[in-house]
C-alpha cells in the first residue's frame, strides 16, 4: 500500500565521480496543448578507468518512458530499471562510447512546483536549479556532469511565436499545421542546471551593448505584452552590471546574446541560465506608479547577480550541491559591491548587514543552523539560505578585507586561470586566493566547517605614561550541537577617534586568530575612542563597554558611516531592551533623554546625505532586537518598540513635520535621482514616526500622500502607516490603493496584501484570513503566497498570538501549499522553526505545529526535512 517516501539524506563526504559521462545533449521539445514530448539524444563515455560493467545511472522524476534505446537499438526492459524512486539503471557492460536515445512525455500545464518545465500563464518556461532537469528528461542531473546542447522546440506558432534556448539560435522556419521550430546551440559546455527553454506569446526590447573588445552583444528583455513598458529599468541595469564587470574584475562577456524572460510564477528571484536567464516578474519589472525605490534598487541588483553568475557559477560552476556558496556567496558579494558602487556604498551597506543580522543571526541560532557549505541534506531547494547566501558573501568579503582589493583580484585571475571550465569546490577558491597572494589560509577554513554566530569581546586599556594602547579581543561560538566551535581567522576594523573627533591614528585592520589575543599600538598619545569592526568586517557580534555619551560621541564623529550608524541602532535598542523589561516587570517604561537628544540631533542636521539621515532616524527592526533577548516575549517587545517610537514622535512632532514638509516633492513630476530618493525615504520616516501619534492630524497627513502618491514608494509608505492604524483613514486608503493600483496588477497586488499583513492591528489574523478569501488570492502563484504568508510570519505579535492561532493558521495554509508546490511551503515552515528563543507557551504551539506536520501522511520530502531538522 501507499509507501512512504524514502527520505534520503545526502552527505557531503560522499562525493564520487560518476563512472560514466554526458559530453554532449541534444534535445527535441515538441509543445502541444496539453502534453510536451521531450526527445533526448545524450553522447555517453565512460570515464578512464571506470569498470567495463559498471552500470549507467540516470535521474528521473515524475517522467512518463517512452523508449530508451542505445545506438540506435531499442533497450529491452530487462536492462534497466528504477533502483530509487528517481533513479534509473541501465545495466553494464556498456561500451566506453554509446548514444543513449529517450523519449518522455510530460504536462507543464499540471506541474505546480514550478521546478522542471511549466506553464506560467500563458508561457511555457523551464527551471533547472538545483535538481529540476530530471524532471524534464533522464540525465545525469548533477553539476560535475558538463555537456554541451543543443536543442530543438516546436510548437504552435499562433500562441507560442516566441521560441528561445540557450546559446545562439542557429535555424527557424515553418512547420505543417500553423506550427513552427527553432534549433538552438550553446558552445559553452554546462550543466544540466544551466539549461532553459522558453516558449510563449511574448513582447520584447532590445537593445545592444559594446564589449571592451568591441563585440556588440545583443541584448533582449521578454515579458508578456502588457508589461514591456516596464522592462527598461532593467535593461539599463544590465548594460551597467557589463560595464562594471569588466572594469572591476576583467571579465568581459562570451556569447554574441544576452536574453532575459519574465514570468509570474516562480520559486526564488530570478535564474541565471546560460545566456537565457529567467526572472520572477517581481525581480525585473519596474516603473514608478507600480515598483517603490527599493524594489528599483533590488531590481539593478538582482540583474547584475544573474549576469555575474555567468563568469562565478557559469564557466566556473559548482563539483556538487554541498558547494553552492562557491558561486552564491561570492555572486552575492559581487552584486554587493556593484550596488555600492551604483548607488551609496554606506546605504547598501547597511541594508545588508540589516538583512544579515535579522535574517541570518537567527538562522545561525536555531535549528536549522549549518556552515555555509553544508554536510548534508534532503531537499536541496531547502539550502538555498540567507546563510549559504549572506552569510556566505561575509565570508568572501572577509577575504577582500584581509587581502585588499588588489589582492583579491589577484586571487580572481588565478581562480580563473586555473578553473574556467571546470567543477569546482570552496576549498579551491581559497586556495586561489592563498597562492594568489603567498598568505595561509588554512584557518579560514573555519568558516565552511562550522555553524553559529562568533561573540568578540573586546577590552581596551590605554596607559597614559608609556603611551601605549592595548586591545584585547577574545571570540567564542557555540556550534548548533552545543559544543564550542575552534577558533575564527577573521579581519576586526579598527579606527581611533581623538577628543575632537578626528582620527587619532590611522585606521587598522586586526587579524584574529586565535581565541584570546591582545593587539598593542605604541605612541598613541592620548586615550582614543575606539571605533570597532568598521564596515561590518566580520559576521560576528560584537561586545564592548561603552556608555551613551560615547555613543553620541560616535554618531556625530565617526568618518565611518557605517558605525555611525550603529551607534544610533545601539542606542536605540538599549532603551526599547530596557523599556521591555520594565513592561515585564510591571513597571512604567520610559523614554532616555540623552536617545531624544541625539534624534533631534539627527533629524536638524541638515549637512547629512538624506537616505543615510533617513537610516539613523529609522529605529532597529523587531527581528533584530528579538535576537538580542534571551527569551522573546514578542508582547513586551512590540508594547516597548511602540512606546519608545510614540514617545520619540511626541517629543520631536514639530521638527518632524517640518522635516517631512521639507522633504515633500512637487507631485507633477516624478524624480528618481539619489537625491529625490533621499527625500522620500527621510520624509517616510519622518511619517512613520507621526503615524505613530496615531492622531486625526497625522492620519490625514498620511492619506492624503496615500491619494495624492505619484510614485509607489510614497503610496506604500503611507498605506503601511495607516494600515496600522485602523479606522476611516485607513479603509479609505486602502480602498483607493486596491482600486486605482492594485486590483489589475498581480506585483501591485502583492503590495497591498503584504502592508495588511504586516500591519500590527488587533485584527491581524481576522485580516490574513480574509485576504486569503480575496477572489484575487490564489494560492498557486508564490510571489501571492510570499506577501501573505511570509509577511504575517514577520508579524511579531500577531503571528506569534500566545493561543497559537496565528501558527495553526500558517501551518493550515502551509499544509495546503505543500500539495502544490513543496520548495515554496518548506521554505514558509522555515518561519516556525526558531520556536527555542521564545516563552514556553509559544514554543509548545510552535513546536505542535512542526510535529503535526512531520505526522501528516503524504507531505513532501522538501517540507518534512523542515520539520524533521527543527524538531531535531
Ligand atoms: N541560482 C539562483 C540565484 O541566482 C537561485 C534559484 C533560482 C533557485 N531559482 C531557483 C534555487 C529554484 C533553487 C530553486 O540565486
Ligand atoms: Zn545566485
């Protein structure tokens, strides 16, 4: 009877080459209506060495088998068959060289996973990463297995005129029956998680762009019709990323086109398939009536990424899975700097190190904790992490840091001398790096190995007589299983501020290794005040004494604008921290003197760069403080976070509604510059404050922008305010944004579904339940489920309800979604796995809800590896 499905755990320590090869895929797709026939011809050999009889293994999932045959020669059934579930075996001896011939049938049209070949509306498209190949054809579906394709698709020419693969398009003509084809070849050998197909009615623009060799590369963006207006955005990021890339590190780009698809439904952000990358619509599209600033600058960012993985990903790829990092981590990095460059290095910067303390920090505290290349897993959708990801760009900024941009370049060269090509591993990367630069970097190695967050603490002594200053920095890590990790190489960034502000002595980079080790600087002539871990130079957390007037000191003199920054975050948490106390404890809360001092401070200064004044003014957000408490007590800390933005807004009103009046732009002409953007990130802040005061002034302030907004950045800053402040304004606001915006635009949607959400009313969940009601909902789409499901996950006090409503709803609607699409589901059960850090009434309905799910008959391996892991 109905079996449950074998979970199989995959380790990174059992890494073998396979025993034969796949050196070249040829690939006919035919579409129809209702089923897609997909003929392949693979061009085997068996590896030197490999046994004569060793058997030819072949991943497959979810395929209907025609035929099989070799050479030419139908195989019997008695030579092969499913030794796992998705794995095929055809029996040796084989010869050292054969064509192995398939046919399939699969229906994109009924695959709701999006992983394998689909129908996004109206558009057949495919997604390969990480082990979606298979799902199309049997192959060898693993990243050490390079072949070069060249593919084939026919389909009708009326509903489908648009016919795009990898590489160049090398025939195309007329076919019987109002169909067409077109053949595609890619000489760039790759692996099957690169490849991609598209198919659909589809609008377009072009343009070109120039090499530094001068070969002009064709470069097309492709959507559905109605949305080509709003693909220039990202055509002129793209011409930027080029740019950039072969200014920064010499790499030019290799084929004579560059496509980009957009389509709606899709898992992650985007993906970068050889020369055909492919977009989730919310990723690319963007104009201002629809997309906010951010969503402009996520959008330059993301394209970049896709394209960079062409050089980090591409020609060099990953040997296996366990090595995702290799090209996530260092792409991710990559587009970091590309963005700072672009835009401003301090603002990116601290947007970052935000999504990496409230998004990667408690991953590494949790159960779901692992090193950046992980030992082992189920689903390998599921480590498609913050950490792999964030945590894994740390790591390659660690070494930019420790090396320098110049010797960081000289370890690029090298690992591109050595490894265009091939499949490679993290531990060749940094080797790279090392011989590069005649460092060692053995020790680095730490940070592929071992999971969890490193605690620094640092003790400073200055003796006044000898002049002398000394630092101690001690480090410890608790890995996930509880033990005490060895210690970390990493770079701490030190600069020394003299009384007046100015720099004492040279900015310094400390190198640490070892568990406790002391620096000393002679002949500094008097007691400086420390700046420390300049830029975020670590992904650590960092502990050092010091008092508020030494934080105001730093936030009005340190020429690091980063640790500027901190400084105010510092201080900021300090009071909500102590005012959740107080709330605990029954006492009254309160609000520091010296913190609304240093606001005001802030708010007047009218010297600073806007976005930057705007980040100082904007208080840490909730998953950021929740790390910082030993137990998350989501009440006290939503009560202590509201007072102390109430009592900042009551304290500074005036100044706050001067500084929003200053900041307003004439409504009938929309800019987009750095410094129109600047003003209305400082005056959205200044609004949020105001809406705090929840009075009839402020609100009507807020709905008026909302009527008023000529771009979406200020109607979404106004909505969120007053989505969170229930009543007339609010209704009339959100009404005209469904009406006017979002009702026939599925991105624009998602917006206003996400504000709800988000918003922090008594009426949270009667609100998701009914969004999730909206005849406009529709659970099949992830950018839809995400807006919901996600934000009300980021709810803190209505999401985590002490009667545990708000888990069983998610894992009602998590249950329901794992039938569809399992990659998007486990990925929302993430949001109940850090159930340790709370009180004990919401770890017992957190963890209930984990075990019902882990009991469910029939969920799938991608889901069940959640559970399983957190409750572990
Ligand atoms: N490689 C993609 C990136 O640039 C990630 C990705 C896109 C992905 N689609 C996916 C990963 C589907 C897993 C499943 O980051
Ligand atoms: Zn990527």
């Amino acid at each position: 009877m109905a079996e449950k499905k074998a979970l199989k755990e995959k380790f990174r320590r059992d890494y073998t080459p396979t025993n034969y090869f796949v050196e070249q895929v040829n690939l006919l797709f035919q579409v129809f209506e209702d089923c897609t026939k997909v003929s392949s011809s693979l061009k085997v050999k068996r590896r030197d060495g490999a046994p004569e009889n060793a058997p030819f293994q072949l991943d497959g999932e979810g395929l209907t088998l025609q035929s099989l045959s070799i050479d030419g020669e139908t195989l019997p059934p008695s030579r092969y068959s499913w030794v796992e579930e998705d794995l095929l075996e055809i029996s040796g001896p084989l010869p050292s060289s054969f064509v192995l011939q398939s046919l399939v049938t699969t229906k994109p049209e009924e695959n709701t996973q999006l992983s394998g070949l689909y129908k996004s509306s109206s558009i057949y498209c495919t997604q390969c990463e990480a082990e979606g190949f298979r799902r199309i054809t049997l192959m060898q579906d693993r990243p050490d297995i390079m072949a070069t394709y060249e593919v084939r698709i026919e389909a009708d020419k009326e509903s489908c005129p648009v016919l795009l693969s990898n590489g160049n398009m090398t025939e195309n003509g007329d076919l019987e029956n109002g169909r067409h084809f077109a053949t595609y070849n890619d000489p760039f050998p790759k692996p099957s998680y690169l490849f991609a197909m598209v198919a659909g009615d589809l609008g377009f623009i072009r343009d070109t762009f120039v090499t530094r060799s001068e070969k002009v590369v064709a470069l097309n963006m492709y959507s559905e019709h109605n949305n080509v207006k709003k693909l220039y955005h990202a055509m002129d990021s793209l011409k930027k990323a080029m740019r950039w890339d072969e200014e920064t590190f010499g790499l030019e780009y290799d084929l004579d086109i560059f496509n980009v698809v957009a389509v709606n439904d899709f898992n992650m952000g985007a993906m970068e398939n050889k020369s055909l990358n492919i977009f989730n619509t919310s990723c690319v599209l963007a104009s201002p009536e629809t997309a906010t600033d951010a969503d402009y600058e996520r959008i330059q960012g993301i394209i970049a990424h896709e394209y960079f993985h062409n050089w980090t990903g591409n020609r060099v790829t990953c040997r296996d899975w366990f090595q995702l990092t290799l090209k996530e981590g260092l792409t991710v990095f990559r587009d970091q700097q590309f963005s700072m460059d672009m835009t401003s290095a301090a603002v990116k910067r601290i947007e970052d190190v935000n999504v990496v303390r409230s998004m990667q920090f408690p991953e590494d505290n949790g159960p779901m904790a692992h090193p950046i290349r992980p030992e082992s897993y189920i689903a390998m959708d599921n480590f498609y992490t913050v950490t792999v990801y964030r945590k894994g760009a740390e790591v390659i900024r660690m070494y930019h840091t420790l090396l320098g941009k110049e010797g960081f370049r000289k370890g690029m060269d090298l690992y591109f001398q050595r490894h265009d090509g091939s499949a490679v591993t993290c531990d060749d990367f940094r080797r790279a790096m090392a011989d590069a630069n005649g460092v060692d970097l053995t020790q680095f190695e730490r940070w592929y190995l071992q999971a969890g967050t490193p605690v620094v603490r640092c003790e400073a002594k200055y003796d006044v007589e000898a002049k002398r200053l000394s630092l101690l920095l001690k480090q410890s890590c608790r890995t996930p299983q509880g033990g005490d990790a060895l210690p970390f190489h990493m770079p701490i960034r030190v600069g020394f501020l003299a009384q007046d502000g100015s720099e004492l002595l040279p900015e310094r980079v400390l190198e640490l290794k070892e568990a406790s080790q002391e620096f000393v600087i002679e002949n500094v002539n008097s007691k400086p005040v420390l700046s420390l871990l300049r830029g975020f130079s670590a992904p650590i957390k960092l502990e050092y004494e010091r008092d508020d007037e030494e934080l105001a000191f730093l936030m009005a003199h340190d020429k690091d604008s980063f640790n500027r920054w901190e400084a105010g975050q510092l201080m900021f948490s300090r009071t909500i921290h102590a005012n959740a106390k107080a709330m605990q404890a029954g006492q009254a809360m309160q609000l520091n003197a010296k913190l609304v001092d240093a606001v005001r401070r802030t708010l007047l200064d009218t010297s600073l760069d806007k976005s930057l004044q705007a980040y100082a003014l904007t208080l840490p957000n909730l998953q950021n403080l929740a790390e910082s408490m030993e137990i998350v007590d989501p009440d006290a800390l939503v009560d202590a976070y509201k007072f102390t933005k109430k009592e900042i807004a009551r304290s500074l009103r005036d100044h706050l509604l001067k500084t929003y009046e200053a900041n307003l732009l004439p409504e009938d002409s929309f800019r987009n510059d750095a410094e129109a953007i600047g003003m209305r990130r400082l005056k959205n802040v200044c609004l949020g404050y105001l809406a705090a005061l929840g009075d009839k002034e402020v609100l009507d302030v807020c709905l008026k922008q909302a009527l008023t907004a000529n771009c979406m950045t200020d109607l979404v800053a106004a909505a969120s305010c007053l989505a969170a402040n229930p009543g007339e304004q609010s209704d009339k606001a959100l009404e005209h944004f469904y009406q006017q915006h979002a009702k026939d635009d599925n991105l624009v949607f998602c917006k206003w579904i996400a504000i709800q959400a988000a918003a922090c009313t008594d009426q949270a969940l009667e609100i998701v339940d009914k969004l999730f009601k909206h005849p406009s909902f529709t659970i099949k789409n992830p950018n839809i489920c995400r807006s919901l499901f996600i934000s009300f996950a980021g709810n803190m006090k209505h999401f985590h309800r002490a009667d545990g409503s708000g888990h069983r709803w998610l894992t009602d609607r998590i249950l329901e979604l794992d039938k569809l699409n399992p990659q998007t589901a486990a990925k929302i059960l993430t949001k109940l796995a850090g159930y340790k850090r709370f009180d004990a009434p919401r770890q017992a309905s957190m963890k209930a809800q984990l075990e019902r799910v882990r009991n469910t008959e029939g969920v799938s391996k991608d889901t069940m590896e959640i559970a399983i892991r957190a409750l572990a």
